[in-house]
C-alpha cells in the first residue's frame, strides 16, 4: 500500500503525462516529484497539506464565482513588497492546456 504523498506524485504525474521521479530511498538527493519529457523545463514538486491558504483562497474564488458547468476557478497570489505572482489552478486545467501547447507546436513555442 503506498502513502497518500506518493499517490498524490503518481497522480500528478499520470494527470500531466509525466512520470514519477523515485529516489529509491535516497532522500539526501535533491529532485522533483515529477518529471515530464516534452515540458523538461517544469519542475514538478508535490505537496500535501491538511490546511493550505491558496486552498482556501482558491475554494473561496470556486463558491462565489463558478456557477455554471464549465467556469474554472484561477486565484493570483502575490505576497507583499514581491514581485512574482503565482496562479492557483486545478491540475486538470493545467493539464488541458499543456495538451494544447503539445498539439500546436510544443513547449518550445513558449522559450
């Protein structure tokens, strides 16, 4: 039987048509979760959390605003005084648009 962090990389990996990265026990050596071989450039790192803010954000934006079958909840994350923002999205979003990069031209359309 495999944890619960571990069906969550193989889940990931499955979802975006990458495959799991195993360390075989060798924790000291520093990798991602998943690896994907037409997006090498991603750096594919799960986290399982019992409570995470940009969960709840995210579910917040999903209650109020996503009402019809098709609406997709995107939250943008920005922490004071920074300058990266991040979007929080469901996986299974990310996973329809990488399938649209994959059938029109491929990651390096994007480099």
């Amino acid at each position: 039987m495999r944890s619960t962090w571990k069906d969550l990389e193989y889940d990931t990996a499955d979802t975006l048509g990458g495959k799991r990265i195993s360390r075989a026990g060798n924790y000291s050596e520093s990798a991602p979760d998943v690896y994907i071989e037409d997006f090498p450039n991603f750096r594919i790192d799960t986290k399982r959390r019992k409570n995470s803010s940009a969960l709840t954000l995210y579910k917040g934006v999903k209650d109020k605003y996503c009402h019809r079958k098709n609406d997709e909840s995107i939250v943008i994350i920005r922490q004071h005084f920074k300058k990266t923002s991040l979007a929080v999205i469901d996986i299974k979003l990310l996973a329809k648009f990488m399938d649209f990069v994959r059938k029109n031209g491929g990651q390096d359309e994007f480099n």
